[in-house]
C-alpha cells in the first residue's frame, strides 16, 4: 500500500503543478519572493514529483517481480497518497506556512473547500478500500 501512495503522492503533485503552476499560471511553489525564485520553487517541486514517481515505480516494478503485489492494497495506496499529498498541500502549504495560495485576487473560500474536500473524499475512498483490503486478506 505504502509503495501506491507514494506514487499517488507523485502524480497529485504533478497534477497540481502541471495544471495551476503551469497551464493556469495561478500560482508557484514559494509566492513569497520573486518571479525567479518561484519558477525554481516549480523545478525543485517538478524534480520530487519525478523522483517519487521513478522510485514509486521501480517499488512496484518489484513488488510485481517478487508476486507480492496485492491490487487491492494498491488501489486503496494510490487514493491515499493522492488524497494526503492534496490535503497536505491545502492545509499546510496554503494556510499554515502560506507558501502560496491557489490563486490570488479572488475569495479563496470556495476555492479552499473544493481543493481541501476533494482531498478528504480522495482519502476517505482510500481508508474504505483498505479496510476491505485488509478484511479480504485476513479471510
């Protein structure tokens, strides 16, 4: 399960980054200095997004070699690390170190309950996937 989440960490950031970093421009990493250093705040978030996404894999890769992978534990990893890496983003980079916001010039409220509930929806699939995960294995 672990191995999936950390992928499904991986591909939230990337989601995040490709879509408002980039194609939407509504926002960077770290807001909170200049143009320049706020693109390099991209790259370095771009560079731990890839990482996580090559180590994620290569897990995986063995995992299947090994014939330990368990898909139903891997269904519920994936939902779980995109829905923890969405919630961490929401609550932590946005309001607790204020890093960035989702964008700026614009009530942030319905911006914050959307970002912040799909991630609780994403986690709360994951936990009901892996509790049924679990019971399945224990039988």
């Amino acid at each position: 399960m672990a191995v999936c989440a950390v992928i499904g960490a991986a591909v939230m950031a990337a989601v995040d980054e490709i879509v408002f970093h980039q194609v939407l421009g509504w926002h960077h990493f770290f807001d909170r200095s200049t143009p320049a250093v706020g693109l390099l705040s991209d790259g370095l978030l771009h560079t731990a997004e890839l990482l996580g996404l090559v180590l994620g894999f290569v897990l995986y890769a063995d995992l299947r070699r090994r014939h330990a992978l368990a898909p139903a534990h891997a269904r519920a990893g994936l939902l779980l690390g995109l829905g923890g890496f969405q919630l961490f983003d929401g609550i932590v980079d946005h309001k607790l170190l204020r890093l960035h916001q989702i964008r700026y010039g614009v009530d942030l409220l319905i911006y914050d309950l959307v970002w912040n509930g799909a991630a609780l929806v994403l986690l709360a699939v994951g936990a009901v996937l892996a509790v049924r995960a679990r019971r399945r294995a224990r039988s």
